[in-house]
C-alpha cells in the first residue's frame, strides 16, 4: 500500500464559520477518522492552529534565521491533514472526497516518495 499526504486548506481571508458549524465539523471529521480506522487506512492526522502561528527556520551559508509567520504568502493556509494509506491515487481520492465533506475544506492529495532499493 502507498502513503498519501491528505492536506486541508483553509481560506484565512474568509469570516469564520459559527461556533455550531465548527462543532458539526468536528463531529464529522471525527465520524471520518473512525471510518479511516476501521478500513485500516489510518496512518496519522491533526489539525494546526492558524498560519500566523507558524514560525520559519531557513539556513543561508551557515546563518539559521528565524520569522515569524508563514512561508508562503497566500490567502490559503494548511489547517490540518491526514497521512492515509490507499491501493492506489483513486482510492486516495475516494477518501479525500470523503475528508473534504467533513472538514468542508478542498482537500490536497500527494503521494509520499518511495525509498529507494538499498
């Protein structure tokens, strides 16, 4: 089985939704973790606090440097993932359909690299 990173966006820009939908979305994405478990499909998830929470580390010539903020500038931020394994991308996708009407979010699906044959 392939891993795929399932990451959710969020639009930052936008007015966030009432305290009863977050919860509703809660519940939902909850009801879909344990679909993910049960098919055995779990690997790992969480959700992030907001990007202007985010905190940069770049190395130029030796020099660490810190920023606060996100690395891209964009109204788009990841607010959370899962790391699923799938048969192939079309099952991948099945579940990101699924992730994606949880968290009411549009739901990015890549395949982690393969380790070469040592």
């Amino acid at each position: 089985m392939k891993q795929y990173l399932m990451a959710v966006y969020d639009l930052e820009s936008e007015t966030p939704p009432s305290a009863e939908v977050i919860e509703q979305i809660y519940r939902d994405v909850d009801v879909f973790n344990d679909e993910l478990q049960k098919a055995g499909a779990w690997v790992f998830a969480g959700g992030l606090h907001p990007a202007s929470t985010a905190t940069v580390v770049t190395v130029k010539e030796g020099d660490v440097l810190v920023t606060d903020g996100p690395f891209a500038e964009s109204k788009e931020q990841i607010g959370g993932f899962w790391v699923i394994e799938a048969a192939d991308l079309d099952a991948a996708l099945e579940w990101a359909a699924k992730g994606a009407a949880a968290c009411r979010g549009a739901v990015e699906v890549r395949p982690f690299q393969e380790e070469p044959d040592a």
